[in-house]
C-alpha cells in the first residue's frame, strides 16, 4: 500500500505500475530531480491536487495490477 509518506521515487521503484497514474494527473514527478527528496503528498500538493484522492487512485491501481499479476500465476 502506497501512502503520502513515501518518498516519490522510492514508491516508483517499488510499484512501476503508478507512473501511469502521475500521468493521468499531469505529473512529471517521475522523472523529476525533486523526486528523490519530496514525498508523495508533497509532489501531488505542490501541483495544487489532493494527495488523499491521489494516493487513493494510485493503491486502486496498484491493487488491480497486483490482482491480475497473482491470476497469472
């Protein structure tokens, strides 16, 4: 579960899958050089989005792919 606690490029590293979120959203957090010193909830508030609506986008996301990986298994 991804929270607005965790480091931008730390829950990148560890969930691939949410990129497709911060793209949905407008964000180039991904490839920024912020990345590696703000938080989740920092990077999303600095773009004037709410975090907790985010953050609850990108673990649905992150649920369904985990779901789907653990199918084709």
């Amino acid at each position: 579960m991804v929270t607005k606690d965790m480091n931008i490029l730390e829950a990148v590293q560890q969930y691939p899958i949410i990129a497709q979120v911060f793209q949905q959203y407008g964000l180039g957090c991904v490839g920024c050089m912020v990345a590696a010193g703000e938080t989740l909830g920092e990077g999303i508030a600095s773009h004037g989005l709410d975090p907790d609506v985010v953050i609850e986008e990108i673990n649905k996301v992150v649920k369904e792919f985990e779901a789907k990986m653990n199918k084709n298994k």
